[in-house]
C-alpha cells in the first residue's frame, strides 16, 4: 500500500495510541510537525533540507524513530478545482518509494490552502520575513497535520 486518500482507511490500520507525523512536501524542503500520542494537537518541529530522496528519508526516518511514530499524513497539492497536477503525482511517488522503506501507514490530506493559512498564522504572530521563510513549512505541516487530526477525532466519534 502505498498511502490511503480515505481517512477511515488509515485510522483502521493505526495502532489505538501513537503519535502522527505530519509532512507538508515542498521541492526545496519538507516541512514535519508530530501530535501528540493521543492524536489531538499537532506542533511544528523543524524543516528538513531536500537533496536526494535517500538523505530526505534517511532524515525523516529518523525523526520518525526518535518521536515513535506511528503513521504519517503528508499534503497532498490538488488544484483548487480539486483535480491533480504535476506536484501531487510527485508527492504521490515519493510515498510510493517510501512504502519500500518503511512500514509506516501514509495518509493524504488536501492541503489546499494549507500554506496560507501557515502564512497568516505568522503575519498575525508578528514573525519577521527571514524567520516566516525559515518556518513556513514545518508551520504548513502542522497544519496540515491537524486537519486530519480533527477529521480523525470526528471519524473515532461517528
């Protein structure tokens, strides 16, 4: 499997407890912000710098076992048409060669609007231009991370 667009479907395969990991995938750097165990709040953690796709994963992998995490929910870049361009089939095959390297459940979450929101996030926190720059990412991320973490909380009520 590589990567559910159906929530339902990744939290049937999540253990009960267990942080998530959330991934906002650009072309210079991918944003990672984690919940915490009980899946509620989301928090911006740091930027990885892209090189070549072994050193991202090796990097993400890595914060993934320091952190214990247990599945993934990375955006997925649709069109606000809703339709699918060049960067979601990217990101949708840097899951499909990271299902070859790990075991960790991936789940998509339409991130539309996602960096905006991050961006006025920071514009209302005062945050300064160079430090906006240095974490808009991992901010997008932890965005992106607690829409599906809502949506799960929603899904473990119905």
């Amino acid at each position: 499997m590589s990567g559910y667009d159906d929530l339902s479907e990744f939290a049937a395969v999540l253990p009960r407890f267990g942080a998530l990991a959330g991934l906002d995938l650009g072309t210079k750097t991918i944003g990672f912000a984690v919940s915490d165990s009980f899946r509620s709040v989301a928090s911006p953690i740091t930027t990885i710098r892209r090189s070549k796709f072994t050193e991202d994963v090796a990097q993400l992998l890595k914060l993934c076992v320091e952190r214990e995490i247990a599945g993934l929910v990375i955006g997925l870049p649709r069109n606000m048409d809703g339709s699918e361009g060049p960067r979601a089939q990217s990101t949708r095959a840097f899951v499909r060669n990271l299902a070859k390297l790990s075991p960790l459940p991936v789940a998509y979450w339409d991130e539309r609007l996602s960096t905006v929101a991050a961006e006025r996030a920071l514009l209302e926190g005062d945050t300064s231009r160079k430090k906006r720059a240095e974490v808009i990412d991992q901010v997008a991320a932890g965005y992106i991370l607690q829409g599906a973490l809502d949506r799960l909380s929603h899904l473990s009520r119905d």
